[in-house]
C-alpha cells in the first residue's frame, strides 16, 4: 500500500541503517519494507522486541542490538531468522542472552544451520584453517 511506497521511496538504495542510543523502545513494522537493508544496528536503546516487519528483509545480512531489553520467545521474529539471510545477529547484553535462551527462539536452528552451511562454504572456498 501507500506506507510500504513512501518508506522505500525516501531510500530504496539504503544499505546500512544505525537507531543506536536514541532510547527506542518500539520500531516501526515498516522497517521491513526497506528491501536493500543489509546492516541494522539498534545498539542501546530500551527494545523490548523487534517488529515482525524485519522478517521481510530478504537482503539482510547483520543486525546488531546489544544493550536492549529483548526477552521472551518471540522477541525476535521467526521469519527474520528463519527466512532471510541473515548471518550475524549481535544480542549481547539482552536479558535473551542469559544463560542460552536465545537457543529457544522459533527460527533460530534455520539460522543457526545458514550459518553453518554458510561457514562451510567459507573454509571449503579455500580459506586458510589454522590448528592451534
């Protein structure tokens, strides 16, 4: 509809977006219809939750929100983990982050096993692997 025009409009090309320290405590779901957006850094802020929106982020790559109060099974959307690209996702600091909870998120072994296979791909390209 009109929102989804007018939020890709202002910035169809945006790679990388930074809501860092600006005491957030929602974000809007039209972040999602961003499509270009490969980084999302909302370090610091008062989040609760991230909107279910971002799980339409077909090109995202890394999200980064340390320092936030992401807590409980759907905090993080499950199509954001399970249906996108995503490699990295930084959520330290997050009461989520206690004690492995982040392991029972609804999506995450689909990214945890992109990761992996990603990795793989990585070391099999002819990397160098060390032994230490």
């Amino acid at each position: 509809g009109e929102s989804k025009e007018k939020s890709t409009a202002l910035a169809p090309n945006l790679r990388e977006l930074n809501l860092s320290e600006n005491r957030l405590k929602r974000l809007p779901d039209t972040l999602g219809n961003v499509s270009s957006l490969q980084t999302f850094k909302v370090d610091s802020n008062l989040l609760t939750s991230l909107p279910q929106g971002l799980g339409n982020l077909a090109e995202i790559r890394k999200i980064s929100c340390l320092n936030n109060n992401l807590d409980g099974p759907d905090c993080i959307p499950e199509a954001l983990l399970r249906d996108t690209k995503l490699f990295i996702i930084e959520l330290d600091g997050n009461p989520i982050a206690k004690d492995g909870k982040y392991y029972k998120l609804k999506g995450f072994s689909d990214y945890e096993a992109r990761c992996k296979e990603k990795g793989d791909k990585q070391i099999q390209g002819g990397l160098p692997v060390t032994k230490a």
